[in-house]
C-alpha cells in the first residue's frame, strides 16, 4: 500500500481533513513532526479527500457489495500481469499523477472502510477537465518610510508592516497552503491551520509556520533576519534547500555582506522595539544610524564631512520627533544638522 493510499483509507485522517476538531489537529501535527517525509504525501492525500463530493444520497443494496468485488477482481487481474512480467524490472519512477491513477479504486476502500454515502469520483475527475482554475487577486500593501501598518490577513492571521515594507497576498488562501511574499520589516501573529502551512518568501527563502508569533525582516542589501518569539519555523533557502529549524528566543540571521548564514539567541525586546514605537542602537555605526532614521521618519538624509568619521553609537529613542533625536546624538557625536521638511543634512 502506498503511503498515500494509506491515508485516503485512515478514517482518522479523512476526518481530520473533512471536519477537523482540536484533538485531530494536535495528534496530525505530532505525527507530522515525527515523520516529515511525509508531508507531500499527505498534502496530495489531503486534496484528493477535498475533492470527493460526500452527497447525502444512500447507496442502493449491494452496491457495497459490488464495489469491493470489482476491487478485489482488479487486484487479481493486477498480480497476474505482474507475474507475467516475471524479472523485468520498471525503473521509471511513478510520479504524483501516476498516483492519482488509482483514485477511483482508493475513492471505493473509502467509500466501503467509512460506509459514507458519497458519489463517486469518477464523475468528478470527468468534470475536473471542464473547470476553469478560479483566477484569485493578489492584494499588494505598500508601506511608505515615516509610516506603520496593522492589518489581518484573509486567514485571520495578524500583521505589524514597518516603515518602508511591501507586503504581497492573495485575497483569498488555496486549499494546501497560505503564501505571501514580502519586502521590507513586519511582525506576524499567525493564524493556527494545521491543514495549510503558512510561508513567507522573502530574500531567496521561505520562512514556514503553522501557528507562530515571529519577526521578521528582509532587505536587499542586509539580507534576511527571522527571529522566533513563540511556536516553531523553518527556513530554507529556495535554490538550496538548505533547511534551518527555529524555536523560541532563537533566530537566523542571513548576511549578506559576510555570506554567513547562523542561528542564534536574540533579545525579544530589542527586535521587537519598533512595534512599541521604540528605536533601539548599539554600537551602530554612522550609515546604520542613517538609514534607521530615514525609514523611522520618512526623510532623506545628506551628509557633509562625514569621510573620516566613525560610530559606534549606542542609544534608545521612544515617541520622539526627529528634532529631540539628533539633539541627542549631536550632544554626544558632535555634529550640527539642518532640517528642512523632508531633507535633513548633517554637518561634521
């Protein structure tokens, strides 16, 4: 028996998918994290159930009957080709369509091992031909520097978007998974769904969840930062596959200066500071500093002089106007500064 074929006759998994429940979804999630190999294999399992029309017309007697003969006449007719064939071996993998190939025989065991009245796939995968795939909007948010975004996602899942940030989502999640692609900073709370992981593709890697809290931020010139406040994630480099496992109070980092890609612990609060109206520096040097403030507050900032200078600036800000902030650095660094709307010049 396939490994697929073994879930479409587990009336616990079909359950699970048809008409999920806490339970259900606690036990599938362990034994998903206990044999990750196979979750192609549920997923296709997972819409194959999700196709199958359950009516509420009761078979007529004997059809029951008729089913499972047929099988077992199929099963028989099966072996003796195979004996037939005797030593030559078929190297030619069968793929996942060549799987589906036997979903009007897996869609009869169901129909038999659940005794559910349905009907039968058979007329569906004729109709599948006909259907026209539904074209789903993508809804795109664009955050501009000085401002900040709270919003829920179809899925219920709920959003913080930083200064600067483009985020990308269907209006509407498909069946199997929930994927958005993103640019910028944002904060995610994400919505529970044990049927349909949530991924992030951002920088050259997807970020995937089920029901986590995490941070995470991706720029083309630093690379990307995923930090974990709570559940469990994992990134992975698309070209790849190159796989990094996250819990709690842990996070990776990908550099794009140094190339080095590492796990490590991180400081909740300091991640988190911008989402509590907080800018957080140590030991920050000048083009960081510079390129913090421009985001924080929407301006373009020039500098004079600045050749030979060198920081190593420490310092947190919280609901401040620009103008307090660089009276403070000025005080410390020793500089004078302009402001003139938008643009703001440092003088050293």
């Amino acid at each position: 028996m396939s490994k697929i074929e073994f879930f479409l006759t587990n009336p616990e998994f079909v359950r699970w998918v048809k008409e999920s429940d806490k339970d259900l979804d606690e036990y599938w999630e362990m034994w998903m994290e206990a044999n990750p190999e196979a979750f192609q294999d549920i997923l296709a399992a997972k819409e194959i159930i999700s196709s199958i029309d359950f009516g509420k017309i009761k078979p007529e007697a004997g059809v029951k009957e008729d089913i499972l003969s047929k099988i077992l006449k199929d099963n028989e007719i099966e072996s003796k080709k195979q004996m037939s064939v005797g030593s030559v071996q078929n190297t030619q993998k069968k793929g996942l369509w060549d799987k589906f190939g036997q979903v009007p025989r897996i869609a009869a065991i169901l129909f038999i091992s659940l005794s559910i009245p349905m009907y039968f796939l058979k007329s569906n995968l004729e109709k599948s031909e006909e259907i026209v795939e539904e074209v789903i909007p993508t809804l795109v948010k664009n955050i501009a520097k000085g401002e900040k975004l709270s919003f829920t996602l179809p899925d219920g899942t709920r959003v913080w978007l930083n200064s600067g940030s483009t985020i990308a989502y269907p209006e509407k999640f498909g069946a199997d998974q929930r994927l958005v692609k993103m640019e910028g900073e944002a904060f995610f709370e994400i919505e529970k769904d044990s049927l349909r992981p949530f991924r992030i593709v951002a920088n050259g890697f997807v970020t995937t969840a089920l029901g986590t809290s995490f941070n995470l931020k991706a720029k083309e010139t630093s690379g990307l930062q995923v930090s974990l406040i709570t559940g469990k994630v994992k990134v992975e480099e698309e070209i790849s596959r190159v796989e990094f496992f996250l819990e709690p109070g842990l996070e990776f980092l990908d550099d794009r200066k140094s190339g080095k890609r590492t796990v490590r612990k991180f400081k909740a609060e300091n991640v988190l500071a911008w989402k509590e109206g907080k800018i957080i520096f140590q030991n920050a040097g000048l083009p960081e500093v510079v390129s913090a403030l421009e985001d924080w507050y929407g301006v373009e900032i020039k500098l004079v002089n600045s050749d030979k200078v060198t920081w190593k600036f420490s310092g947190e800000y919280q609901n401040q106007i620009l103008e307090n902030v660089l009276n403070s650095m000025a005080f410390i660094e020793k500089f004078k500064y302009k402001i003139n709307g938008k643009n703001v010049e440092l003088i050293f």
